[in-house]
C-alpha cells in the first residue's frame, strides 16, 4: 500500500499562507490524493481531493507535483481557526480504504 | 444533500459489558463505509470499512466486528468491552474512492 509522510508539525503567521507538504513516492496511477484536517475533539473534515491536476475550493488549494509523488496543501490566508492536524491520505481503488498517518499540527499564531 | 448520524455522542461503559454504536447515511445510496478509532492524543485507526450490504473488512483483529445490515446503516458491536475500547469512534462514508469521505460527530467511549 502506497504511504504518505508529513512533517509533525509546522508554524504559520495569521493571515499568511501555509504550505503544508506531504510526500507520497509509491502512489499508484489510480490513487487518488485527500486531504483531511481534524480540529480538536472533532472528527476529521474533508478539505480537498485531487488525481493529477491542481485543485482548488473555497478552503485551500491542492497543488500535485507532475510526477505525483508530492503535494502541497495550500491555505492561502490562515486563520487562528485553521490551527489542526491536517491528514494527506491515499485512497485506493483496490479495497476503497482510507488509512491516515500521524498528519502535520499546524499551529497559527496571532 | 447527504448527511451522517452517528450516536451517541458519549458513552461511558463498565468492563465487561456490551456495545452497540450505530450510523447511518442519509442522501446517497450504496456508500463506502468506515468505523475509526482514535485513542486520545493519538492518530485515526481503521477498524472495519464495508463497500455493501453485508460486506465487512477488517483492519485490525480486536475485540470489535461490524455489521451492514442496511445500505445506509453501519453499527460497530462488542460482545464485552475492555479497558483498552477507550476511545473516540468515528464513522464516514464516501460515494467511492474517488470522492472525498465524511465523517460524522464521533463517539467518545469511556470503559470503565
């Protein structure tokens, strides 16, 4: 199974832009990438999907590298609600599983 | 548009006794299933996920199964829980792996 690797934490300014990154170097050619992101004593909340193409919705932008083996997450102006855990998960045709990793903490300070 | 359910919202249970956490799915048909388990101050662990009715996967051998007894209707059972059940349960669905999964407001388990 393809796996992601995200760093445990980063640190953003408010209403700067966060870029979080997260490396996938085993993804198949059907895996689509997610990313989720889980506020405390919350359950996670879908942010953005994509396959091969940049993405972009009214929370972030997702930007896939050409081989696919990275992306970004791209909060363009963060917010203090934005500090959470943010999750770039595979999901698999194969299964239709969705199994998350430790996920990056992102702290936004004031 | 579809919405999740998933109750209660806190349990708390003695060692020993039975469980029954249900969801359901309201606005799609033939979702994709996930039961998660995330232990406090740690990551989501896949417990079980159904792509149908009566079609279960397990992740993880435990002291918990689940059934679909209904497309829309996914319920996590124990027979007797342990200590180590403690957590927060959570169930999402999705249209396929293609779509992004949503998930519902969770379930915290206290055993005691």
């Amino acid at each position: 199974d393809a796996k992601t690797t995200q760093p445990n934490s980063m640190e953003s300014n408010e209403e700067e832009p966060v870029h979080l990154p997260c490396n996938h170097s085993t993804i198949s050619g059907t895996d689509y990438i997610h990313w989720y992101r889980q506020l405390p004593s919350q359950g996670p909340e879908y942010v953005i999907h994509g396959l091969t193409s940049n993405v972009n919705n009214r929370m972030a932008s997702l930007a896939i590298a050409e081989d696919r083996k990275s992306s970004t997450l791209i909060l363009h102006r963060a917010t203090l609600r934005d500090a959470a855990v943010y999750y770039c998960i595979l999901s698999y045709n194969a299964g239709n599983m969705l199994t998350f990793g430790g996920g990056t903490r992102l702290m936004v300070k004031p | 548009s579809q919405t999740i359910h998933q109750w209660p919202a806190t349990l708390v249970q003695p060692v020993g006794s039975p469980l029954s956490l249900e969801c359901t799915v309201e606005g799609t048909s033939n979702p994709n299933l996930y039961w998660y388990r995330q232990a406090a101050g740690r990551g989501l662990q896949l417990l079980f996920y159904s792509v149908g009715i009566g079609q279960i996967s397990s992740e993880v051998p435990q002291n918990l199964s689940a059934s679909r007894p209904q497309d829309r209707q996914f319920i996590l059972s124990s027979k007797k829980l342990l200590l180590s059940d403690s957590g927060f349960y959570l169930c999402a669905w999705s249209s396929s792996y293609r779509a992004g999964a949503f998930f519902g407001q969770g379930t915290r388990l206290t055993v005691v």
